[in-house]
C-alpha cells in the first residue's frame, strides 16, 4: 500500500457511546479512510485476521481480553498494526508504552490530540514503508495531562530527562514537565535522537552538552544554558563516563536532524 494511501483503522471500546464518538472524530481526520469498529476484543481480533487494518483505536478496561492484552497479541503479528490507546484512566501509560504504542489518549477525547496521534501514524506507516529516510525522524510528541489541561512537550525542547520513580520529568526551556513513563522507556526509544543515558537518574541530549568537568572525586556534565538560565551541571556516574566521552568524540560526525 502506498504511504500516502488513506488509513485504515478499528475503533474498540465496549461502551458504544464512546466507540460512536471516536469513529466520529476519526471520520473527521482526512487521513483516515475506512473506519471499522468492534466492541469487544474477540470481534477486534477477528477483524484484524481477515484484513489489513494501519491503526487500531484501542480502551484498555474491556471484559473478557482487555486493551493491553489485545495489544500484546497483536505484537506477535507478522505486520502489527499500530495502536493507540484510549482511556479514561491515566494510570497504564507505563505498560501501554511498553507495549510499543504510538500513542496514550485520555477521554473524553479532543479532536486535536487525536489529530496528532493520526498523524503520529502516518509517519510511523512512511518510516516502515521506507518512505521516511532514517536520519530524518518525526519529532515525537509526548502529551502531559495536569489538571485536565493537555500540553504538548516536543521531543526537539527537551534538554535533559531527570527520573522521578516510575515517572519522569522532562526539563525544557519553558519549565519541566512529569509523564508517567520510565527513563529506561524513554533511554531505548530516543537514543537515535541524540539522547544519552548519563547516570541511573539523568538522560541528556548530546547536542546541548558543552563538556564534562572534574568536581570531588566524580564528573559532570555540562549542558548549554537557554537566554538567561544558568548553566545544568548533572552528575555522570562511573560506568556511563566511557560511553559519554565516546559520543562527545564522535558527536561532530553525527546531525541529530529530528531531536
């Protein structure tokens, strides 16, 4: 199928309110053509098998085989489609994460998040199907939600990542920002973009650190300051020095294109 062609998705949820709503935003979408809809897992499953679906639209709380263990199936297809889960509970990011998903949306849903998962998918289709070069990655789109107010943190204005537990705080130039997703999660998928791994607790982008220093008996690393900010020091942990200095060796061959 051509990248550009019109997607084809599957909407699951078992609350047929909420399924009516999202194959209606979803018309809306003009990347999305043939929308299919299931209220249940099994009748998900069973479309799926019988044709070729881009996107599944996936509630996580269903009877019987719920979201995530759907989107665990379909992992172990030999061409999975995407998934996007939606959810009215903010609480299995981490797992729907780590389930490889292109996207974790919150009800009752907004036309403009659902906007950016749509087009999160037609990137992701461009990049399988070779259309994308690899160099030239889409700037990925991590949505915060705090107090019911979704804020859309790009990937390219994140400086440093600093663990929080389970979550993580995504420090930018306008302030910082906690997600409910693991460093380690964010260490694997945003390592091509330039991020590197500093200590258990810190994770930098490469093209901001201006170098390391000696301080005590340890080493830190130096992060360009944004207008009048003051300069980030972090704190390098000993078996992560080498592999730091390493890229700041290798960091003038490199363009981090899509930070």
């Amino acid at each position: 199928m051509a990248p550009d062609a019109p997607l084809t998705v599957l909407a699951v949820d078992d609350e047929k309110p909420a399924l009516d709503e999202l194959a209606f935003l979803l018309r809306a979408q003009d990347a999305v053509g043939e929308i299919r809809t299931a209220g249940d897992a099994t009748t998900a499953l069973r479309i799926l098998r019988d044709g070729d679906i881009d996107a599944v639209f996936l509630d996580i709380n269903m009877p019987g085989l719920d979201g995530l263990e759907l989107a665990g199936i379909l992992a172990n297809f030999a061409s999975p489609p995407q998934v996007v889960f939606v959810t009215a509970h903010d609480d299995r990011a981490v797992a729907a994460f780590d389930l490889g998903a292109v996207d974790y949306l919150l009800k009752p849903l907004r036309e403009e998040r659902l906007a950016e998962s749509v087009r999160r998918i037609v990137e992701g289709r461009r990049r399988r199907s070779g259309a994308t070069a690899p160099t030239a990655q889409a700037d990925e789109v991590i949505p915060v939600e705090l107090g019911g107010v979704t804020t859309l943190v790009h990937r390219s204005s994140v400086e440093w990542v600093e663990a929080d537990g389970d979550y993580a705080r995504l420090h930018t130039a306008d302030g910082s920002h906690l997600v409910r997703i693991p460093i380690s999660a964010l260490e694997t998928r945003w390592a091509d973009a330039g991020f590197l791994r500093v200590h258990r607790s810190y994770l930098v982008a490469l093209p901001l650190v201006t170098g390391i220093r000696t301080v005590g008996n340890g080493l830190v690393v130096c992060l360009r300051p944004h207008g009048d900010h003051p300069p980030v020091e972090l704190p390098v942990s000993r078996r992560h020095t080498r592999m730091l200095k390493d890229r700041l060796v290798r960091a003038p061959k490199q363009s981090w294109t899509a930070r």
